[in-house]
C-alpha cells in the first residue's frame, strides 16, 4: 500500500496544519535574513562600544556600498569603456574600504567634536548625514534604483528537497557567519582586541599607557562602518539597490542591538541571528505580527534586562 | 458709422461678458495642487513627474483659463493621510487651490476627499487606485481618474484565466490598496471561473518577500498575483525569479508602471501581462506627449504622471466650458464632456466618480524584441471600458 504509507509519513511532518517542509524553507529565509541583522547589528554594537555613538548613518552607509557596487558594475565602464568594470568580488573588497575611508572622514573632521556631548548629539549628527546621503542618491537616481545580478558563480541553485536555495543566499549565509567570526575573534582574542575593550573601559588610563586613542577611535569607527559596507555589496544582488534599502533594515537592526546588549559583540551576532530565525518563524503562523514581534521581544527585553541580553549594566 | 456702432456695442459686451466671468473665478486664480510622493518609495511613478505633467496641462492652455492665470502648486504627502490632509486643508483654507491630484496611495485621496467636500473643492486621484474612493466614501466632487484596482485586476486577471491559469496565489500589500486589489481581482478571477487557493499579506514597503514567496510556491497555483506597487513589486518580482518560482509558475504584478519595468530589466520581466491605462509607445498621440514630456523629465511618463496630466488638461476644459471655477459645476461640465486626449480614450466621467475609458492589455518583451530604451511592451489589446471597470457600487451616495 504505498499510497497508505506515504499519507502517514505526510501526516508526521505535520505540524500545527504547516508542512516540515516550508517551515524548513521559512527558518532558513529567517537565518538569511538574521545574518544581515547580525553584520549590520555588530558595526553599531563595536561603534557605540569605543565611541559612545549611537551611528543612524549606518542604514545609509549600508545604501552608499550597494551603490557603489551597483555604480562600478554598470555605471563605470559607461563612463570610461569595458575595462574599467568593477566586478562582484572586486567590489566586495572595494566598496567597504570607500564607505569606511568615508567614515573615518566623517569622524575626524564631525564626530570627533561631540564625543564631549550628550549622546543625542552624535545620534542627530548621524541621523543628518542619513538624511542627506540618502537625498543626495534619491536625487540622481530616483527611488526605484537598479538590479545587480549575482556573480557568474553563484548564479542558480540548488534543490535542498525542502526548498530550492539560491546559491547565492547560500554564500550570504557562510560569508556573513565567517566575518561575524573573524570580528569576534579579532575583538576578543587578540591582543588589538583587548587594547579596544580596554580602551572601551578606560580610555584616559590607557592613553596613559602611550596608547594613540584617537587614533583606534577613528580607524574603529571607520572599520564598523566597513562592516556595514561589507553587508551593503552582499545585498545587492539580493534587494533593489534603492536610496531607501537601509534606512528600511535600520529600525529592525537597532532593536536587535538593544536586544543584544549595547556595544556587545556576541550579542549582538547571537541576537542578530536568533531574531531573524524568529521572524521568519511569525511568519510561517502568524505573518501579520512579522514586523512587531522583533519589537515586542525588544520591550521584553528592556523590562527585564535593561542592559540587554549580553551586556553588562554600568 | 453703422460699422462703428456694432464694433463699439460688440467691445461693450466683451467687456461685460468678461467682467461677469471675472467674478466667477475664485481668487481671480485657477489654481492646481499637485499631491504626491515626493521622496519616497512611490516617487518614481508620481513625484517630480506628476509636477511636470500638471505644468504642460497648464502650458497646453496657455497658462490661463477664463482670463485668469492657472497656477500650481505641489507638496510631499509622505504617503501619510493625516500629513496629506494638513496640506490639503491649508490649501483649501489660505492657499486659493481650486483641485487636487495625484495621490499615490490610496488612504491620502479618501483624507483629503473628505475634506474637499466641506470646502466644495474637486479632487481627482490618478494614481490612487483603490475602488474605496468609488465606495461608501465616495463624494459627488471626486473623480478617480486614470484607472482603478478593479479595472488593473479584471485585465490582467481575465487574460490568464482564459488561458487556463485557474488556480491563484496572492502576495498581496498589507494595506488599502493590497486589499482592494486583493479584493477586486478575486471577484473577477471566481465569476470567470478560476479559485484562490490562498493569500499572505506582507509588510508595506517590504524588502524581503522571501518568505510570503515560498509560501506561495509551496501552495503549487498556477499564478502568483502581487497585489502591490511600486518598489515592493519590483523586489518581489526579483525574488521570485532568485527562487526559481517563475519556471514553474506565473508571477503576475497587477499594478506595474513602467517604471517598475525600468527598474526591474527586461531579462526578468519578461513575458508577464499587464494591464495599463496609458503605454507612451500605443499611437502617434500619445508618442508625441510623451516624447515631450521625456525631454523635460529624461524618462518615459508612467499612467500616474499621463493621468495627471489629463486630469488637470480636462478639469481646465471644464472650468473654461462651466465659465466658473465653482466645483459642483465644475464636475457637471465634466460629466458631460466626453474624454479624449493622447492619454485617456473614449473617457465618461460616471456620477459615482469613476472614469469609465479603454485600458490596454500588454505584455512585457523580451530583451531581443526590444529595439530602443523604453521600448517595453506589446500591446496585447484593448479593453473596453464597459468590460473592465467595475458596476456601480451601491453603497456610493454620490449621484444620489
């Protein structure tokens, strides 16, 4: 009786009335969603750690990259012919090390003046600067902006029986995984690391060690806003490279921050990631809820554990 | 002598006839507001665009009507209704405008119809398509004027029906205009004999429609409806192309502007069927407005920006016709006019506000048949008005 016993096996993938098999396919959407959360969560969480700035700009440095990448690809050698194309992996390594020198411009001649101010201060400077990157792009490029193909390489998919994956969402997963790792252990196993964690406790004493403070500010912020640059290129060939894409994943990514714990690394990655695999899961049993739930969790989060899940209270 | 007596009498009365029409203009100004999207993800299709429509219309008449300047104004709606009804009621109250237009999203029209009915001034939506304004909210001084959700479903919907497409899957906004699409392409595709199997409802603007995608995979119809605009469609058209859903299934965007087309490529557009009010490429008419159109704004109009356009070129007519700028005449005159220009074809204003005219059923091509920029669709036919727009709803007081 085969047709008997494959009604029963239908029957155990069941569960709550939603097949094994999408709920599959919803948590890895979620985890793929998660990883950006998790690499745009962990620049705000290493820039608020040393610099006490909460960066709103972030959304529009994420949206800078992608364009960049976008601009390279398909605009460059419009403008100076065929050999002058940047490619998708040229542009990876590229784009961050634009919006991070970027960054680090930003910080010595605008940031470095308010770090003696409230929060606020730094928090509508940087919200400023969103604002007219994203102006400035909506401008010249409209806001329905421009497609960008995976590479070669990562075009296609493979049939995983549960769903079939984007090759390319596939490397979004492992790369992100891998540069959440590599940022974590540069913070917290190496020698640089404990320089910034300490520099991060008690930056008067140990400038007094002869360590160039300034100096590590700067190139940290420069280097989260990297990170958001990294995370910008991997989303082009995913979202609409549009003046908007960041400033719409911002919100998400500053409540996954709280959640994490303010300028927690690990948490902000662990909560990144686990944040995304809950979204993905509300949106398997009750899609209506998917954009509210990462905020509920986040007033949860705030009543019980005000310093969030990772962090440590002051 | 007798000449002379006849001209004299003839200045007399040019002098009194105008000096009677004077009076009739409110302000001494014909004065058009153009309410839109300015910035956000609606821009492309409305925005600065819809300005520069308005601003031929204005020219196309010489810049006046009865004697008196048309001006025009525009402002950002954000695609807020309470910030769009603040606009309006500072216009309607200090600012001397005397119609607005635009609206591209549906919620802003319904805030401002309201308020335009207390202060007896005309409003009519181009690119506000839900069949809301045509319903309980409906007011006597409204007309939706480019096109509605129903009309946008009924064309693309029947086509695939008739091809044997039953089974449906919506992706639909999660808001006034998904709903009504939603809606009105359900009644449509159940009278002609297709099913909805099922619907997810997304955030509005999303960025990742993945999972609303696979779910719509997973539910095996034959055709994937997206009951959204704009950005949220181009994105989910993309995703669905990223997941290989479009080999085995039909994604059907019911609202797609041109723009949207632009953005997205030929490559991964191609072959979809839409349904349009307005193709710049359909006649010599309409090429040629919209080639001058092109020069100003160095893109193709959309059906948003064309129906602006024609929106303000036929409410002067009307204004020049009714001798008054007073709305309630206004909306008579325009009732009686038959509407025809290198936008809208074989166009009757109906009393519950509905623009009744032939929409254009078109299908994208692909890259190899496309010969120029903007070069994006063949005219697949026309649909006559009676066909696909919706009957009246009983629920519209507006004639009553």
């Amino acid at each position: 009786m085969p047709g008997g016993g494959r009604r029963a096996t239908d029957e155990t993938h069941i569960m709550f009335d939603i097949p094994m098999q999408s709920l599959l396919a919803q948590l890895l959407v979620g985890l793929i969603n998660g990883c950006f959360y998790a690499m745009l969560s962990m620049g705000l969480a290493i820039i608020f750690g040393l610099l006490n700035i909460i960066n709103f700009a972030h959304g529009a440095q994420f949206m800078v990259a992608a364009f960049l990448a976008w601009m390279g690809f398909s605009q460059l050698p419009l403008l100076l012919g065929p050999e002058f194309k940047i490619n998708f992996w040229a542009a990876l390594v590229l784009a961050p090390l634009i919006v991070g020198g970027l960054g680090v411009l930003l910080e010595k001649t605008l940031l470095k003046r308010l770090y003696h101010l409230d929060h606020l201060y730094g928090l509508l400077l940087t919200f400023g600067v969103s604002l007219v990157l994203e102006g400035v792009f909506r401008h010249f490029y409209g806001i329905s902006g421009a497609s960008y193909d995976p590479p070669a390489l990562l075009q296609g998919g493979i049939d995983l029986g549960f769903m079939y994956l984007p090759l390319y969402r596939g490397f979004v997963v492992v790369a992100s995984i891998l540069i959440c790792g590599c940022t974590w252990f540069l913070f917290e196993k190496t020698r640089l690391g404990a320089l910034l964690r300490a520099g991060t406790e008690n930056p008067k004493l140990l400038q007094a060690f002869g360590v160039n403070i300034p100096l590590m500010i700067t190139l940290t912020y420069g280097f989260g806003v990297g990170l958001a640059g990294i995370a910008g290129v991997l989303a082009t060939p995913i979202m609409q490279v549009n003046p908007l894409m960041g400033a719409n994943l911002l919100n998400i990514v500053f409540a996954v921050v709280v959640i994490g714990g303010l300028g927690s690394i690990l948490g902000a990655v662990v909560s990144g990631l686990a944040l995304g695999l809950l979204e993905g899961l509300t949106k398997v049993f009750y899609p209506e809820a998917s954009t509210v739930v990462v905020f509920v969790i986040m007033a949860v989060v705030l009543l019980t554990r005000p310093a969030g899940l990772f962090g440590k209270e002051h | 002598m007798q000449f002379r007596k006849l001209s004299v009498c003839l200045a007399a009365c040019a002098a009194l006839s105008s000096f009677s029409v004077h009076a009739q203009v409110s302000d001494d100004v014909v004065k058009i507001g153009v309410l839109n999207d300015l910035s956000g993800i609606y821009s492309d299709l409305s925005g600065q665009g819809s300005v520069t429509a308005a601003r031929m219309a204005i020219e196309e008449m010489g810049g006046k009507v009865l004697g008196k300047p048309v001006e025009l104004v525009f402002a950002d709606h954000q695609n807020k209704p309470d910030v769009a009804a603040n606009l309006a009621r500072g216009w309607f109250d200090q600012g001397k405008v005397d119609m607005v237009t635009d609206f591209p999203t549906t919620s802003t029209a319904l805030a401002v119809m309201e308020i335009a009915r207390q202060k007896n001034r005309v409003v009519m939506p181009s690119s506000g398509l839900a069949t809301a304004i045509l319903g309980e909210k409906c007011t006597p001084l409204t007309a939706q004027w480019t096109t509605n959700t129903y009309a946008l479903a009924a064309g693309t919907a029947r086509a695939l029906v008739k091809e044997g497409k039953k089974t449906w899957y919506f992706v639909t906004a999660d808001y006034t205009f998904g709903h009504s699409l939603e809606k009105d392409a359900t009644e449509v595709i159940k009278a002609d004999g297709g099913s909805v199997v099922g619907s997810s409802r997304h955030p509005f603007p999303g960025n990742d429609f993945s999972s609303f995608l696979l779910k719509a995979q997973a539910s095996k119809a034959d055709v994937i409806a997206l009951a959204n605009a704009g950005n949220d469609t181009v994105n989910a058209i993309k995703q669905a192309n990223e997941y290989g859903i479009t080999r085995k299934q039909v994604v059907a965007p019911l609202l797609t502007y041109i723009s949207d087309v632009h953005s997205i490529g030929l490559d991964k557009a191609q072959g979809m069927y839409l349904s349009e009010a307005f193709y710049w490429d359909y006649d010599d008419r309409s090429r040629a407005w919209s080639r001058k159109f092109f020069e100003i704004q160095k893109r193709m109009p959309t059906a948003a920006q064309a129906g602006v356009y024609s929106a303000t070129l036929n409410y002067l007519k009307a204004v020049q016709a009714a001798g008054t700028d007073e709305a309630k005449a206004v909306m008579a005159q325009l009732r009686k006019m038959t509407i025809d220009d290198a936008v809208i074809r074989k166009g009757k204003l109906r009393e519950d506000g509905a623009l009744v005219h032939d929409m254009l059923l078109l299908q994208v091509k692909t890259p190899a048949e496309s010969k120029a920029p903007w070069d994006y669709y063949k005219v697949k036919s026309v649909l006559k008005g009676a066909d696909v727009f919706p009957p009246i709803n009983p629920a519209c007081q507006a004639g009553k």
